[in-house]
C-alpha cells in the first residue's frame, strides 16, 4: 500500500531526528525569531537551535 504523504514526511523526520515543538512565546519573541531569520537567510529552526546553543555555552562561563 502506497504511503500517505504525511506518513513519507512523518518517516524522514523521524530518520534525521526532526521533532514538532509547539509552545506559547509572546509575540515579540516571535518576531524577533521571523526577523532574524530572514535577515540571516536561515530557518526559524536554526535560529532557535544556534540561540539555544549560546544560551548554553554562556550559562557554562557563569
């Protein structure tokens, strides 16, 4: 039986380690993540991943 495409995206996810987030920020957050994806030419994804990898490394030096 042919897969839905849902399933085919579901199953690539999946694969490369990919999970859905959803959670309530204000919406100046969620500005501030559309703009500095569209200046910086990346996804929102990796704005937040590269924010959270700072926010790490700087708790680290504290």
């Amino acid at each position: 039986m042919a897969l839905s495409r849902t399933e085919i995206n579901a199953r690539s996810e999946a694969k490369r380690g990919i999970v859905t987030k959803s959670f309530k920020i204000h919406q100046s957050v969620s500005e501030q993540i559309d703009r500095l994806a569209v200046e910086l030419g990346i996804s929102k994804g990796k704005v937040l991943e590269q924010a959270i990898e700072l926010f790490e490394q700087s708790q680290k030096g504290a």
